[in-house]
C-alpha cells in the first residue's frame, strides 16, 4: 500500500497552491489521515464534536468539499463516506479496492482503465465527467 499523504505534505500543498486550510478543515483531514476505514461525514462530525461541541454539520460538509475538489481526500460513492487520498495533491481519477471484510479502502490509479473506459465511452459519444471505480472484495491480511 502507497503512503498516505501526511499532514505537513498538505500543509505545505495548501501554502503553495494558495489554498486555505481552515482548523475544521485540517481537523477532518488529519482524522482521515490517520484511519484506514473510510468514514461517513457522521462518524467526522461526531469527531470534531468531541474537542467542539458546537460543531455543526454544515462545516464538515464545506470541509469535505474543499478536501474533495482539492483532491486531498475522495467521496467512496458506494458507502457513502470519505477516505483521505494516497497521493500527493493534484485532482485525479481514483480507482479503490475496499474489503468487505476489514472495510480498509485502499487506493490505486490505473491510466489504463481510465484509458479504456474514455474508449467505450467515445463509442458512445458519451462524455465523462467523474470516474467513479469502486471494487469490492477481501484484503491481503483478512485473506489469511
Ligand atoms: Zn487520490
Ligand atoms: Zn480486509
């Protein structure tokens, strides 16, 4: 599995981009970060409730937005839910793996499915927007 990316990498990202990262939003990322589940934006707001009570959910939402669309974390569309992303920075399609068993999600970029699938979809003049890749199966460790 590649390494996640950590807190400074972002840090120093968000300084070079010019991008603003509030403490909600450093607060979700880092919680992220340090889990290997993905995590719903409940789970999120139940965390940063603990250190601030007054946390509303709106926040978590603006913040997994800026954290999605920066592409520091992704939306797993079949759970519903948000993991941080093993890359550093920069927008990508991203393709997971996630065990049904341990729930870990782990990350992978493969150009030539995004190859094949622009393929298809030219055959169809169809054109893609988001790339959403989610398979779902059993993990190296829970395969023991
Ligand atoms: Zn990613
Ligand atoms: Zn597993």
């Amino acid at each position: 599995m590649s390494q996640k990316l950590s807190l400074k990498l972002i840090q120093e990202d968000c300084v070079k981009r010019k991008l603003k990262l509030t403490p909600p939003r450093e607060k979700v990322i880092s919680y992220l970060i340090n889990e290997t589940e993905s995590r719903t934006a409940y789970q999120i707001l139940e965390y940063l409730q603990q250190s601030d009570p007054s946390t509303k959910p709106p926040t978590v939402y603006r913040a997994l937005d800026f954290l999605c669309l920066n592409g520091f974390a992704h939306r797993i569309e079949s759970s519903n839910s948000f993991i941080a992303c093993d890359l550093e920075g920069e927008k990508h399609m991203a393709q997971f793996f996630i065990c049904q068993s341990c729930n870990q999600v782990t990350e992978f970029h493969s150009h030539k499915l995004s190859k094949i699938l622009e393929e298809e979809a030219a055959n169809f003049q169809f054109s893609i927007q988001q790339e959403i890749l989610e398979a779902k199966g059993v993990c190296k460790s829970c395969r023991k």
